[in-house]
C-alpha cells in the first residue's frame, strides 16, 4: 500500500518541474512580447472579443441578479434588527470582494478554458506546432503569450464590469420593489468601499485571469497524438482551473484578512 501511495505522489509530484519551467517560460516570453510581430497583438484582439465582449450580457445579468438578491433580502432582514444601513456593507463585501471576482472566473473558466485547451490539442494533434517550430516560430510567443494576456485582460475587465453592475443594478431593481433616492444608494456605496476591498478585488481577478490561461494552454499542449486526448484536455483544464481558482481565492482571502 505505501508503494502504491508513493508511485502515486511521485507521478503527481514528477510533473511540478515541467510546469514551474513552463510558467516561467511564459513569463519571460512575455517581457520581450512587445518586440513581437502585429500577427500574435491580433491573437490578444480575438481572444478579447471571445472572452471579454462576448461575455458582457452574461455577466451583467449574472452581477445585476445576485446584487438584486443580495440587497433586497439583505436589506429586509436586516431592518427588522433595525440595522438596514449595513446592507451597503454586506453587498460591497459580497460583489466586489468574495463573490464578483470568483463568480467571473468560473464563467470565464467554462467558456474559455475548453476553447482555449481544445484549440491547442487540435493544433498539436494536425502537426501544426511542428510546422510553426520548422519555421522558427516559437509556440508560446505567438499562442501562448497572447492567450495568457488577453484571458487575463478579460477578467480582470470583466470583474470591474461584475462590479459596476452588481453594485449600481440593484437600485435599479429596488424601485420597484422599496424605492430609495439614487444619491443616498451611490453614497452608501462608495462610503463602503475601501482601498482594501479594491486591492484584493484586482488581485484575485488577475491571478484567476493567469490561472484559467495557464492551466488551459498547459493541458492543451499535452495532448498528444490522438483526437480522442482533446476532450480530455478540455475536461483537465477546466476541472484544474476550478480547482487552482478555489485554493488561490481562499489563500488571498486569508492573506487579505490577516494583514
């Protein structure tokens, strides 16, 4: 039984190496990507409109409905303690801090996770890595780079969006249920909104934007040779992005309340 739990840990542990040395491929590729050709900036453009504009619609009504649920049953509990004002202070934590960045990287890990994994082993599996590399062009510069930029360009515009509406629709939804004054809803809000809040909201957005991109491009890659790996590559990479997201999310929440 230790045997199998020891081969079982060294086959996990066997391909940490490989991926340290990956991400920091990346990372130094993306240092000279400014110096890169106009062909791999257009990779940025259509991974932009696919992950980001794409998701607009999805992610407003997403934001304007938790939001919404948020405030309206947050300020009807909360009142009867006679204690409404703090409803302001629960949905900015909950919007902007906890729940908004997590719930647009899991939106962003299904719909662009499997493309993105998918994409890559069809590429791998047709030999047209190969034909890059035969014509010096180096794979994680031209679709690697741009992928990792443009995902983690996404979310974390795709969190400020989460917030804007979250944050601002539930006034909208509120008229019809207990009116209350715009400038009074927007002063309660921004007196609400700490420097703290900001900061850990655009930290996990980021990192969630590197994971999902990383973890994404890395099992499409792996595959190998036959069509039938590609939706397994699919699978890998968003079940590990769900995953990486959760253990990353709690460690900079911990972090955050601690310091």
């Amino acid at each position: 039984m230790l045997q199998k739990i020891g081969r079982a840990v060294l086959q996990k542990v066997s391909h940490v190496p490989y991926l340290l040395g990956y991400v920091g491929r990346i990372f130094f590729s993306l240092l000279s990507f400014i110096k890169k050709q106009k062909a791999a900036r257009k990779v940025i453009v259509m991974q932009l409109l696919f992950t980001f504009i794409e998701a607009l619609f999805i992610i407003a009504v997403l934001a304007v409905a938790l939001g919404s649920a948020v405030y309206l049953l947050g300020n009807s509990l909360l009142s009867s303690f006679g204690q409404g004002a703090l409803v302001y202070t629960i949905i900015v934590m909950m919007i902007s801090r906890e729940l908004g960045p997590i719930l647009v990287a899991f939106v962003v890990t299904a719909r662009s996770a499997t493309a993105i994994a998918t994409e890559i082993g069809t590429m791998v599996t047709s030999h047209q890595i190969e034909s890059y590399i035969s014509f010096g062009i180096d794979p994680i510069d031209y679709l690697v780079v741009p992928r990792f930029i443009g995902v983690t360009l996404s979310v974390f515009l795709l969190n400020l969006y989460f917030s804007f509406c979250g944050l601002l629709g539930p006034w909208i939804v509120a008229q019809f249920v207990n009116p209350v004054a715009a400038s009074a809803f927007i002063n309660n809000i921004l007196k609400n909104m700490d420097m703290m809040t900001i900061v850990v909201s655009v930290i996990k957005s980021l990192v969630f934007g590197m994971v999902i991109s990383i973890t994404a491009t890395y099992y499409g890659f792996n595959v190998e040779r036959a069509s039938t790996e590609i939706p397994v590559a699919g699978i890998s990479a968003v079940s590990k992005s769900f995953f990486w997201i959760i253990i990353f999310d709690v460690i900079i929440t911990v972090v955050s309340y601690v310091a």
